[in-house]
C-alpha cells in the first residue's frame, strides 16, 4: 500500500511523495556526493541544499530547484537538523514550510510520509503510540501489539519525523513532545520498556502565524526547537518565478490541455497580490487597505492554476483576463462584506488607471 514504486499504478496516483517523483535525483546527487554524511543521512547536508535549492552538477544533470529564496535559511534548516536540535520552520500561511519539510525529509531520510497533522484535536496516542486492540485483547500488552505513531517509527529507523501545524496541538500535547526531543527516548511503561531514538532521528515541525504563536509553546518544548521563519518573496520577480514554476509543474501533473500562461498574466496576479498585501501599490504613491486573506504564492499558484483549467475545458486553451478574474476575485474576497469594499476600491483607483489592464478590469467588473 505504502510502497508507491512497486505498483503499476504509480502513475495514476494523485501526488507521489517528493523521495519517489524525484528518484532520479536522487540517485545522481548520492552517486557524485562524496562529503560527509550524517549518521543514517542518505546524502550530506551539501548535498541536500543543492536538491533543495537546485543546480548543475559537475556532470552536468540539472537539480531541478524546489525552494526559491534565501540560501541560507535552508542551510541553516538543514544544519539544524544534523544536531540535536528540532527545527521549526515559521511563517505565514502559503510561504512553503510543509513543502520544504517534505523536501527535507525526503532528502535526509528517503522518507517524507513520517507525518502528524497537527490539530485541536491531535491526541497523546498520536505522537507517542497506540494499540491493536484487538491484539491487546487477545495478548495482553506486547510490542507486536503496540501500534507506534510516525514519530516512533522515526525514532526507530533513525529518520525525521514531521509535525504539521504543531500550535495547533493543544499544550499538554505537545508536551509529549519534550521527552522525545531531550531524552531521545518514548517511555513506554505499559510493557516496561522504552522506544530509544537511532541516530539520524529528528523532528521538523510546521507553524503559521495566523495560529496561535509560537510564544504559545511551553518555554521548554521551544527551548528544543530552532526556528527558521520562511518569510514571503523578496521581490516580484522572484514570487512570479515560484508562481511560474509551480504552475508549469502542476498542469504537468494535471495534464491540463493548456498552453502554458504568459508570463504577463502571472506578473498581473502576483502585483495584485504583493500590492493588496503591503497595503500599497508597488510604486508606493497609493495607499491601500488589506483584505482579510493571505494572499500568499500559494494563493498565487491556485488563481492561475484553475484559470488554466477553465481556459483548457471552458475556453480557447489561452489562459486570459476573463479566466483570472474569477479566481482573483475569490481569493480576494473571503469576507463578503470587508473584502469587497478593499476589492472594489482598489479595482477603481488603480486596476482602471493602470495601462494596459482595461481587459482585466472589465473582467472583474463582470463578476462583481
Ligand atoms: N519560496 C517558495 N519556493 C517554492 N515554492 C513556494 C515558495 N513559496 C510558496 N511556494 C509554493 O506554495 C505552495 C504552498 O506551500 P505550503 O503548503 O508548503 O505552505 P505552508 O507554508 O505550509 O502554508 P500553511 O501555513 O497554510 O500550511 C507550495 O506548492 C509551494 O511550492
Ligand atoms: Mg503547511
């Protein structure tokens, strides 16, 4: 069931786990990586930085690059991650964390899928261990009938394990998580044992802002983590790289039957966007009131990804004003009342002066 690359039906899946649909990869940076390896890392912490951040290797394969920012962020993750340190990547909504913690954790370990989503309702069973009860019942308590959680199978086979939204857990859940982190171990008094961590064990953990803080972690439990803060593109011509690149490898996926979106179509998206959300036209003359959304690259990407679609089934195959329109709008507007004044204002004083946008501001107007 797990094992994706044994099935003929590999292709058919949705979304292979970043180890599988980059194997190539994978095996070209191992064959020419000859830097130290941290015990039970499949490959250097070098490199792991270029498969995150790509490059061309001395034999000339190209690594596809799948984070694009700042270097050193992800090569302090990834120096974190060879201590004994946890990492948390931070940031707001849509700035990539869980994406670079499954990149992470394929490159580090050959295993992405060690993961608990974190929620309001994430329990103590979840992140240390559970049971077959019906062995249980049977047996009485033993290690055939201890079910471990995707955190105690990291520990044992000496891979990272990935804790989604972990201020999302409630506190004296995560706290569970104090005893793994600094005592490398997961008491298990049931059976008077204990589950010890491998070497190569390690935790990164995702959180967004728009949760509560991470000042909400107990001081010990943040004490055990490093946080990285993914922040948003630096400039336009950076978030309409990501946007372009995601968005061509996405209607890959997809198969969509679409021509690949003009550049200027993507640059329209991300200005509307970065403006709306620095609450001020990027030649800083008007101001501007934010929306209630997070318009991050990720929003970004699915405006531009469903206007293909529609371009590809509903219209000539281009992707144009009037198929944007649409998912701008609802990206935009969330809060029906809020939303729509900011939307309405700025569609006024600077969608219908700016040259060459008359086509996207009557498709806008349209929809309203
Ligand atoms: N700097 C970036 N480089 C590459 N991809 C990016 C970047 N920023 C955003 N993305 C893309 O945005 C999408 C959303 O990212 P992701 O789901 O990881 O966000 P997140 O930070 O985990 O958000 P949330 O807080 O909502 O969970 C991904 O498809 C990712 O490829
Ligand atoms: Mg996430």
């Amino acid at each position: 069931m797990t094992d994706a690359t044994a099935s003929p039906n590999t292709r058919s899946l949705l979304r292979l786990p970043a180890e599988q649909q980059f194997v190539e990869e994978f095996a070209e940076l191992d064959a020419i990586d000859d830097r130290q390896r941290p015990p039970n890392w499949r490959l250097s912490p070098w490199a792991v930085s270029v498969y995150l951040l790509g490059g061309t290797l001395d034999n000339g394969f190209e690594i596809a690059p799948k984070y694009f920012g700042n270097r050193r962020l992800i090569e302090i993750a990834i120096a974190t991650l060879a201590t004994d340190r946890a990492l948390l990547l931070f940031g707001i909504p849509g700035t990539a964390k869980s994406w670079v913690s499954e990149h992470l954790a394929a490159a580090i370990s050959g295993d992405s899928t060690l993961l608990v989503q974190g929620t309001a309702g994430t329990s103590e069973e979840s992140i240390r261990y559970g049971w077959n009860y019906a062995r249980l019942l049977a047996e009485g308590p033993s290690r055939a009938a201890l079910v471990p959680s995707p955190l105690g199978i990291a520990m044992e086979a000496g891979k990272i394990a990935r804790v989604e939204e972990l201020t999302r857990i409630p506190s004296d859940v995560q706290d569970t998580l104090i005893t793994i982190l600094s005592e490398k171990a997961l008491p298990v008094p049931e059976l008077g044992q204990e589950i010890r961590a491998t070497r190569g064990f390690n935790v990164i953990a995702t959180a967004n802002n728009r949760d509560r803080g991470v000042n909400d972690l107990s001081s010990a439990l943040k004490r055990r983590f490093n946080t990285v803060v993914l922040p948003v593109p630096a400039d336009i011509e950076e978030e309409v790289e990501i946007v372009q690149q995601r968005v061509a490898s996405l209607g890959l996926a997809l198969e969509l039957p679409a021509e690949t979106p003009a550049l200027e179509e993507i640059r329209r998206v991300v200005t509307i966007f970065r403006e709306l959300r620095g609450g001020a036209t990027l030649d800083g003359r008007t101001k501007l009131k934010a929306p209630s959304a997070t318009l991050s690259p990720a929003e970004a990407i699915s405006v531009v990804n469903s206007g293909l679609s529609l371009a590809a089934h509903f219209g000539d195959g281009t992707l144009n004003a009037a198929e944007l329109a649409a998912g701008i709008v609802g990206a935009i507007v969330k809060d029906p009342v809020q939303d729509s004044v900011v939307w309405r204002e700025y569609l006024e004083t600077v969608v219908k002066e700016r040259n060459g946008w008359q086509d996207l501001y009557r498709a806008c107007r349209e929809i309203l």
